[in-house]
C-alpha cells in the first residue's frame, strides 16, 4: 500500500507503518488517521466474510471475530 500507511502481512501478523516521515507520522492527521482505521477494518475476518458473502450472493455470517 502506498500513501500514509503501508501494510504488511505475514503469518497471519498484520503490521501497519506509518508512511509519512516529512511531516513526522502525525496520527491526527485526518488521512493518516483514516488510512489505520481502514485498514484495522480490512483485516478482520468479518470483512473476508462480507466480500465472500457478496461475491457468492449469499447472506453474510458475521463472528465479531
């Protein structure tokens, strides 16, 4: 991923850097702070779940997992 955040999968072990050494990494800032949202909600499984559900035009079966 580029921009703000850059994201990083291994092992089943998510890690999410920061991307924006000119300004400092700033958390407040909106983007930056939209990106870490964005992607913590694109790493569950209940995210997985909802593009299988789609894709398979079924009904979802979220876990809040």
């Amino acid at each position: 991923m580029t921009g703000a955040l850059r994201r990083s999968e291994v092992d089943g072990i998510l890690t999410l850097t920061l991307n924006k050494p000119e300004l400092r990494n700033p958390i407040s800032d909106k983007d930056v702070l939209a990106a870490v949202v964005q992607a913590i909600c694109h790493a569950t499984a209940d995210h997985e779940e909802a593009v299988n559900a789609f894709l398979e035009k079924r009904a979802p079966s979220f876990t809040a997992a």
